[in-house]
C-alpha cells in the first residue's frame, strides 16, 4: 500500500478498503499505546489549525487531544474566530493557513468549501464534518465495530432516521467499502441520493457488501448487528423542520421492542448527541411544544446493555490521531 504522508482525508469515497483497514489497525495501536501510558510523540513540532464553523464536543477534544499526544500544537478557530468565506475567500484562506501550518482540519457546511481548502493549501486537510460527509466519525464506528464484533465483513448495519445526509452518506460509503450490509430505515422520501447509492452499489460489488433501503422497521432491523441513529434536525437547520421531521420520523425511534426484534446479539450506537430524554435546553422545548421525553432513541436504549455510544465516542480521539499520524507524521 502506498504512503498516506501529504494525503487530505475529505470523504472515504477517496480512500481504498486497505487504505480504511490500515487507519483502523494504526488507530488500534495508538490506542493501546496511549492506554499503555507508552509516548507516541509521531508529529513533532508540526501545528495544525482546526476551523470550526459549526461548533462541537467530541470532534473538538478528539482533535486536539489527539494533536498532543502526537506532539503538535493545534489552534481552535471559532465560528468567530476566523474569516473564513466572509472576509477572507476559502482559497486565500487556505493559502495562508497552509504556509502557518502542517495540516488543516474544517468543520462546517458544504463539502465544497472543505475540497477548495484541500485544492489551496498545499498541506493535508481533514473534513471533521460537512452536510454530506462526517468521515472521521464512521472510521470511529468501524473501529467500534470491530471490537465489538471481532469483525466487519458481513456485519449487518441498519441506520434508522434521515438517511440523506452526512451520517447516512458516509456509512453507506464504509459499508460498502468494508464489506457490511447496510440497511437505510426511513421513509423513502428520506433515502441518500441516488448518485451517490449508485457509486456504493459498485463498491459493493468488489466488497461482498449489501446495500438496502426499507420503510418498515420490524423487517429492516431482523438480526442486525448494529442499529444506528442520529439527531433528527441536523446542525443549522432551521427550527421550523421539527414539526415535519417528527411527524415523518416517530416510526423510526429506537426502542426497546426494536432492539429485542434485532436480537441480543445487536449493538446500539449513536454519533452524539442524543436526544433520549429531557435533561437539555432542546430536550426541554421539544417536550413542552410536541409531549416527548426522547426522539431518535428512548432512555432505556440509551442507557442500556447493548449502547456501546460511549466506547465509540472516545474511539473519535483514537481513529483521528491515526489519520493525522498517516498524513502528517512517520506511521
């Protein structure tokens, strides 16, 4: 396999299955490298910026933790903190960073803004999430996965909610590359575009994956291995979409009754945050305006035996050091 040094990690449409199996090895042994309190300084010295036009917990601290335990210095641009596409043009914007910095991660809007960065800078640059792709949290959940399972082909994924956006793009792209069944669980007005299904139909060919999209969930979640959600409004849509988005989506929470249909077997995992109960200023307005006390997942999912949501959030810090350990450093 060819060197991933100089590399920009944007979308795994981009990246090989042994490109994906090599980030989930290496991520494997950093973490039990840092478990094992042994130093893995790969990036000496280097900096990286992190652009963050769409706030976040876990992709923020995994980033920069990461960046630390590698040896770097990393800078935090806040929705604030930058001008990025305001004042500033994202190609010049990117021009200047790259010659400040080794790398250059852009959490934000649309996929286009994170490729003209890559197209300018002349240094590595990681999509930590736009509106079509999240490819740093899909690695986390292979990673997860695998250790859970001991395995990924064949593994069986059903996605349930709003399949059309970063989340169901990008694991309908990981399944394919990787050899899972994936199953989209939605309405059919909320399958991912057709191009995009199309291009993982072709991977899956080469793969033994599976692609699916069913309406019903009793028969879409039958022997899954893994039943993921997602929030139903995404970050930056506007409020109004709630009501349509509950109406359409209701039959789609993961409860109890679909965690037992799937078997003991099945795993539940979420990219945070959920909304499972009450205890959020969101929570709160969504119970008084609709009567719910959870939307996408209820507690007792949540909270329960088979949520693996947290093994899988701390897997973020681990699968983002190898990314930027392969395209920056010496791994």
């Amino acid at each position: 396999m060819a060197s991933l040094h100089g590399r920009s990690f944007l979308t795994l449409l981009d990246y090989t299955p042994e490109e994906i199996g090599y980030l989930l090895d290496l991520a494997a042994d950093l973490k039990a490298r840092k478990k094992a309190h042994i130093p893995h300084r790969l990036c000496e010295g280097k900096s990286v910026a992190l652009i963050f036009e769409k706030t976040s917990t876990r992709t923020r601290c995994a980033f920069e933790v990461a960046a630390a335990d590698l040896g770097m210095h990393s800078t935090y641009l806040s929705p604030s903190g930058s001008q990025i596409g305001k004042k500033e043009s994202i190609a010049d914007t990117a021009r200047v960073l790259g010659r400040m910095y080794d790398g250059i991660e852009y959490r934000g809007f649309a996929q286009s803004i994170v490729d003209e960065l890559a197209r300018y800078a002349g240094v590595p640059v990681w999509n930590g999430l736009t509106n079509e792709f999240h490819p740093t949290q899909v690695l986390a959940d292979l990673l997860t996965i695998r250790e859970h399972f001991g395995s990924l082909q064949g593994r069986k994924l059903v996605y349930m909610g709003d399949a059309r956006y970063n989340m169901g793009n990008s694991l309908m792209v990981v399944c394919a590359k990787m050899g899972l069944h994936f199953v989209a669980c939605a309405p059919a007005a909320y399958f991912p575009d057709s191009a995009l299904v199309q291009a993982c139909q072709s991977f899956a060919l080469q793969t033994g994956a599976r692609i699916e999209f069913m309406e019903d969930p009793i028969q879409a979640t039958r022997r899954a291995d893994v039943i993921y959600t997602d929030v139903w409004v995404s970050m930056g849509e506007p409020d109004d979409v709630w009501q349509e988005r509950i109406q359409a989506l209701s039959p789609y929470q993961v409860t109890a009754k679909i965690m037992e249909n799937a078997g003991p077997q099945c795993r539940f995992m979420h990219c945070l945050p959920a909304f499972h109960d009450t205890k959020t200023t969101i929570g709160q307005e969504i119970h008084k305006k609709f009567g719910l006390t959870a939307m996408e997942v209820t507690d007792e999912v949540f909270e329960g035996p088979q949520s693996i949501v947290f093994d899988e959030a701390e897997n973020r810090m681990h699968t983002i050091k190898a990314i930027m350990a392969a395209t920056l450093g010496d791994a």
